[in-house]
C-alpha cells in the first residue's frame, strides 16, 4: 500500500466513515502482510490501517529507508 500524500486525510478504512473521494480498502481476509510506504525515510501507518491490519491478523509492517 502506497500513501502517497504521507498520511493523506482522504483514508479510510473499514469500520470508518467512508466518503465518495476518499480511498477504501476491501477484501482484507485476502491480506497477510501490508506493507506501509511513503515517499519518505521512516513510513508509520495511520492508526486505522493499523487497526483494520491486526483485527484480522495480519501484519503490519513499517518502513526505514536508507539512502
């Protein structure tokens, strides 16, 4: 999962509000590993993707760039 806008306010994940332009992620029971990426050095999900990741066992994992 890209984020590209580092922690855009136009996320949104299941068990949220959900509005026609923001970004919805569907069918997470096909999901075993999300990992988290912005165009940064150090990428931390949001809480909610956090959230919706381990409620239904899957990790999530952050991101540390080196370059």
């Amino acid at each position: 999962m890209t984020d590209y806008n580092a922690n855009s306010p136009h996320e949104v994940c299941q068990g949220t509000i959900r509005h026609e332009e923001e970004y919805f992620a569907q069918f997470w029971q096909h999901i075993d590993i999300l990992v988290y990426f912005v165009r940064r050095h150090i990428a931390i999900p949001r809480p909610t993707w956090a959230n919706a990741g381990h409620r239904i066992g899957a990790q999530v994992l952050r991101l540390l760039i080196f370059e």
